[in-house]
C-alpha cells in the first residue's frame, strides 16, 4: 500500500477524477481507479468526491493505493445440463452466454458459480476464481466442457490436453460456400496489437509471440450462402476457430467481433440476427483420469441454432431433410 500525491495540471482541468487518477497513477486501470474513488481512498483537498466529479487547475489529489483483494467463486444455485459424472471429472453442455469463471466486473453467474452450487469438490488451483477448470469455451460458444472434481484428475486431464488427446469437435456454420469439401487450417495466432479483444493471424503479429495452431474441417451441408462445418481442434488457441475462419473470409456465422455480418442476406430476405455465433463444441472425447477408459460425450445442438438452420432453409428453398440427415449422421 502507499498514497501518490499530484496536484491537477492546466491541461486536465475539467477532466473527470477517475480519468485524471488513471493517468497520473498507470499502474492503475481505470476500473480501479473508480474502486479506489468509491472506497473512499481518493481525497480532493482532502475530501473524499465522486469518479465522475470534474477537477479543477491546481487541486491537491492524494490516492491511496491498495491491491484489491483476491476474488473468490462463490456458490449460485444455477440449473446445469449435465451429459457425463463420475468419481474424478463432470461433462457439462454449457449454455451460450455463460462465462466459464468470473472476473473483474463478472462475479456471478458463471459455470464456476453454478458447479459450486451442486455442493461437489472441485479440483483447487492457485486462482480462487477457477476451480476444476482445465480448458474453457468462449462465452458465446456452446456445448461440451469438462471440469475436473479432484487434484489428481485435474493433472491428469490437463497433461492429456497438452499432449493432445483430449478430441476436441465443433459443429460451426459459416458465412459464404466453401470450394473445398475438406481442408485445413494452420496460421500462427496471436493477440492483434492494436485491438487487444481480439486475436489474428496477420504477419506483422506473428513476431508477437504468434503460437502455432492447426484447425482441420470438412463440410457437412450446403445451406444458402453459408456452410455448416464440423471442425477438428488441435490445438486450443483463444478464438481459433474463430479467427481461422475469418482468416478465410468466412467468418462464423454472428461472430460480429470477426467480421461476420450483423444480419444474414438470403437472396432478398433477411435473417434476424442471431443474438450469438453459430458455434457449437459437440463432441468431446478424453480419457478417464484413473482407469485410462477412452469416453466421447456428445451436446446435441441448441434449439436456437436448429431453429436458425431451418428458417434459412426456408428461405433458401433448401429441403430442411438434408440438414436433419447431417447432423443425425454427426451427432
């Protein structure tokens, strides 16, 4: 802990207080330096004020700096979709728009919160915010998660995942036809410099600790002027689906973040936007941690997402069958 001292220069007279706290103390967020102001740490001529208060020339600011403290997951009674449990690790089919674990800003509600909330041990780890978690999915991806219920399991799954056995497979629908029936993807993924919430695969980011990534897919329908894909994982980089296609220029279906468009055009129809990206992990297969057994779980696809494939069936004047006779065949 220790207290900054500065006194409001000419040129940010008029600014807010978090604003002006947040720059003259970097290595402070924004998000903290608001904490700090509401906590009553932040005095103006002595005087505690609100973040959004504007400063005037010459003010004396004092901030007294304190780590926050550790967050920790707390139990929430929220119903889950359970596909597989045993003694050492749980399967869940998680929803889209959950978060896996809570951060910053995102305390409830997650997948963490809810397994607590079944009352089961959980793997423990160094972050308090992240029990039995071994891999995640993006908030707006659905489907097959696998958590682990001890330490040993946890060892045990996340060296499989390093080794790559864990089998990772999507169903993702994807905007523009394919030419290819099958192929694969292998471009270096990293984080983009200059829009830090996203990932890319451009040249000029891959001397920025780039990390290989291979993605490989085949087509399994056809369906207007988009392609519904099964994808194979190997290896797990943030957004690497997501990023790999829109590498392509075809972007997952309602991945706005990646270029996707934010409404489907169907010949002259147009498509409600979906509301999330048509992205789905279907299949999971791993290795039980104990006895070696070889185990796949299977998530249906969500309601919203079939839905969504037989309105652009019907305005495509696709025969809605073929769709059913694909994913019965996949799933």
């Amino acid at each position: 802990m220790r207290t900054t001292f500065f006194t409001v220069a000419p040129e940010d007279a008029g600014e807010r207080l978090d604003r002006v706290v947040a720059a003259h103390c970097p290595e402070l967020s924004r998000t903290r330096a608001q904490e700090l102001i509401e906590a009553g740490l932040v005095l103006v001529e002595g005087r505690a004020a609100k973040g959004a208060s504007r400063v005037r020339d010459g003010q004396r600011i004092s901030v007294e700096e304190q780590p926050r403290p550790p967050m920790t997951a707390h139990a929430e009674q929220i119903p889950l979709d359970v596909l597989y449990e045993d003694d050492d690790v749980i399967v869940i089919n998680k929803a889209a728009g959950m978060t896996v674990h809570a951060g910053a800003g995102n305390p409830r509600g997650t997948l963490v919160n809810a397994l607590l909330g079944r009352g089961q041990g959980l793997s423990q780890s160094s972050d308090l915010l992240r029990p039995g978690i071994v891999h995640r999915l993006d908030k707006d991806t659905s489907g097959t998660i696998l958590v682990a219920k001890n330490d040993f399991a946890h060892a045990k799954v996340a060296e499989d995942f390093r080794q790559r056995v864990v089998k990772k497979t999507y169903l993702a629908l994807v905007q523009g036809l394919l030419a290819e029936d099958k192929g694969r993807i292998e471009l270096a993924i990293s984080r983009d410099p200059l829009r830090r919430t996203r990932m890319t695969t451009k040249r000029s980011a891959i001397l920025q600790n780039a990390r290989e990534a291979r993605t490989d897919w085949r087509v399994l329908a056809r369906v207007g002027e988009t392609t519904l894909v099964e994808v194979q994982l190997h290896t797990g980089r943030t957004h690497q689906i997501r990023v790999h296609f829109a590498a392509l220029k075809h972007p997952v279906v309602g991945d706005t973040l990646y270029g996707a468009s934010a409404r489907l055009h169907v010949g002259k129809n147009i498509l409600t936007p979906l509301g999330r990206n048509f992205l789905h992990a279907a299949k999971l297969g791993f290795r039980q941690p104990r006895s070696g057994a070889w185990i796949e779980v299977r998530a249906p696809l969500p309601h919203e997402l079939r839905e969504f494939l037989l309105e652009l069936c019907a305005v495509s004047g696709e025969n809605p069958s073929a769709i059913d006779a694909a994913l019965a065949a996949y799933l």
